[in-house]
C-alpha cells in the first residue's frame, strides 16, 4: 500500500473517532453517531481521492504490486466502511467502559 494513502487512511480514522467521542458526550442516540462516522469518514477519503487523482494520474490511479494497490484510488473509498465499523467499536469500548465504572469525567 502506498505510504500517502495509509496516512489518509489513518488520519481519516483519528478524525472520525475524535468527532465520535466527543458526540458520546451529548447523549445522541446511537444510529446518529454512526451517520457521523460514516459521513466523516466519506468526506475526508473522497476529498483526499479526488485531490491525489488531479495531482499525479500516473501515480495514483492504477498500481500492480502489493496489497491493495491493484486497487489504485478505489482503496480509499475501500476504507469508507472498514474506518466506519473501527470508530463504532472504539465508541462502544469507551460507552461501556465509561457505564461500567460510573466515571462520567470528560475524556
């Protein structure tokens, strides 16, 4: 996999699971913050797929060797789901952690 797209992926996944743990705290329901996270993560892989497709076709568009890169730019978008379902467990471990031990502190 090429090095700037496992960035994008990781800063994709950062972001969203940030923006999540602070919508814990205003005791949305569940299926909101799955939208959240699935909009978050859309929005940063697509931006970032359609900017490093203008920037180097040659590069980004089509690669045959390794993991993923057959894939080219579809990997990102590949990541949508795969970000959406990594941030949802996080939420969870938090929510059940923070219910479990009746500490309500701000993380």
């Amino acid at each position: 996999m090429h090095p700037v797209f496992l960035g994008i992926i990781l800063f994709s996944l950062l972001v969203s699971s940030l923006i999540c743990l602070w919508i814990i705290k205003t005791k949305v329901s569940k299926w909101t913050r799955i939208l959240v996270a699935f909009s978050v993560n859309a929005l940063i892989l697509s931006i970032a797929s359609a900017f490093l497709y203008k920037l180097d076709v040659q590069t980004f568009h089509k690669q045959t060797e390794g993991l993923f890169d057959s894939m080219g730019i579809g990997t990102l978008v590949f990541f949508v789901p795969i970000n959406t379902f990594i941030t949802i467990l996080v939420m969870e471990f938090i929510k059940n952690k923070r219910e479990r031990t009746g500490n309500e502190r701000p993380i």
